[in-house]
C-alpha cells in the first residue's frame, strides 16, 4: 500500500457540501475535509523533472472539490469512494489512501473528530503485445527472446497472472522501414497489474533494454519489442485513456493489426479493444485484417 514507497500527501482541502442523512444536512450543508495520500513511484518524475511523470496535485485537489461539491450522499464512505476513484484514475497513481472529515457531523455528544478512511490500490487487466525479429545475441533466436522475456514478466513486482498467447510468424507491418527486415514472431501476454500504466510502461521498456533493445529508427527491426496495448477493461469504462509523450493508451494501431488481434483472441474469446469512444469486439477486428497473413509457429504459447 501507499505508506511502503514513494508518496505525495495532499492534506486539509476544505470544501462545502451536502451529504448526510438528515434533512438539515442535505438543505443546509457543512463544510467537509479531505486529505489525500498518493502512492506512485516517482523516480521516473524526479530523474527527469517532468510533470507528466508524477500527479498534479492542484488537479487532484480540484477533484476531491468537484465530488465533496457534487451529487450529495447519505454517507461518508461513499465519498471517500468517489475520491479514490477518481484520483486512482491518474496514469501515475498505483494506491490512494483517502480520509474525509466531518467536524460538524451531527454526532449528539461532544466530540474532535468523525473521519472515514479508504485505502486502495490497482488491480486491473492489462494487455501487452510482444514481438521480435532480431537475435538478441549469440543463438538466441527471436522466437527463445520472447518466451525468456514472458518468463521475465512473471518476475515483475506488481504483474501476476501472466499468460502468453500462441506464437505467429508474420511480415513486418509500417513504414519504408520495414522493407527487407525478417519476418517478426509475435504474442500477446494477458496479466493482471497493480503498477501504475506509466510504471508498467517503464518496467517493459527496461525489459526491451535488457535484451539490447534500440530506438533509434521508427518500425525498424528489433531484439525485442513490449507494447502496452490496453491498461483496465473497456466494457466496464474503468480503462485508461491517455496520449501524452510518455503514454498513449489505448494502443492507437492495435485495431489494424492481426499479429495483436489473433493471439490476444486466442486467449480471450471474449476480449474487447477501445477504438475512440467505441468499444469492439476483438473478434470483429479480426475480421477487418483476414488478409494480413500469419502462420502459427508455437500453438501452445509459454507460461
């Protein structure tokens, strides 16, 4: 949880609203207090004094006015609900640990304090497309590189249930960069993650680093290639939207792609990708790219 790493603690944000179950309380209002405690790591922000890295605690604070100022609530936990939801909702932020004061509440004897506490954290589907189409060193072939790099995953504080798709074997897909390179295997891998989208995201780079993963030309061949294509689930709405330097989600050319397509519905029959404000069967997108064509190298995948 929170209190065990880095933090941003914003504390006494004082907003004015109308919950409670009395009457009066509905009608009148009184004023609530709300201190939030932020868990993310932020050596990513700290090493590279990005604000995109790290959460912005003056928006935080608006968003804790905006639901103390929202619809009312009979109770006390169901705003604290609300908050955590909210600021979970930040790319960076893994756990939130939010406590809402009522100094007014209508308690009946004298009192300091009534304070609801909520503690929570991620846990949240994630698809991750893999690929390689270079050795990445002596006799390690791209097929061996990304079975060793799934195996490297179930190794990832923070990732459990990692499973691996069958293994195809395709050309290619982008720019003139593509012309003459081998063709790629590729997978999809399915986990469940309670590490922020941004720290999810720098773990699999450091991970493509590892197996000498360079960048300097755009779709060019690669010892190893970890796509962060879908963070949350669709169908409920609790998926990450982001397009930021650091962060684009959802992936914006999965929907064109078999290589992602196939293998993650191998997985999931039932797997559904966000396009804009929709929301597809990935079943159907598979029919859009029948004609990208791909050959099963390893129908039983990894674990």
């Amino acid at each position: 949880m929170a209190e065990r790493g880095d933090q941003v603690r914003l504390t006494g944000v004082v907003a004015r609203g109308h919950h409670g179950v009395f009457e009066h309380e509905r009608r009148d209002g009184q004023d609530f207090v709300v201190d939030v405690v932020i868990g993310l790591d932020l050596r990513p922000a700290g090493t590279s004094d990005d604000l995109a890295r790290t959460v912005h605690y003056g928006e935080v604070a608006a968003d804790v006015v905006a639901v103390v100022e929202g619809q009312p609530r009979d109770l006390v936990e169901t705003v604290a609900e609300e908050i955590a939801a909210v600021v979970l909702a930040r790319p960076a932020v893994e756990t939130v640990e939010v406590t809402v004061h009522k100094p007014q509440a209508p308690v009946g004897v004298p009192f300091g304090d009534v304070a609801v506490v909520v503690r929570r954290q991620r846990d949240v589907p994630v698809v991750v497309a893999v690929g390689a189409n270079l050795p990445s060193g002596e006799g390690v072939d791209p097929a061996r590189t990304v079975r060793t790099a799934v195996r490297q995953l179930h190794r990832v504080r923070g990732l459990r249930g990692v499973r691996l798709s069958p293994l195809y074997v395709g050309a290619p897909v982008g720019g003139a960069a593509v012309a003459g390179q081998p063709d790629y295997v590729n997978g999809v891998v399915l986990a469940r993650t309670s590490l922020a989208p941004t720290t999810l995201l720098d773990r699999l780079h450091r991970l493509e680093e590892d197996h000498g993963r360079t960048r300097e030309v755009r779709w060019g061949a690669r010892t190893l290639d970890l796509d962060l294509v879908q963070y949350g689930d669709p169908v409920l709405g609790d998926d990450v939207r982001a397009q930021t330097p650091a962060l684009t989600l959802p992936h914006p050319r999965a929907h064109e792609r078999a290589f992602v397509l196939r293998p993650w519905l191998d997985l999931d029959p039932d797997a559904h990708l966000r396009r804009g404000e929709d929301v597809r069967a990935v079943r159907d997108l598979v029919h859009d790219v029948a004609e990208q064509e791909l050959r099963v190298l390893d129908a039983g995948g990894a674990r």
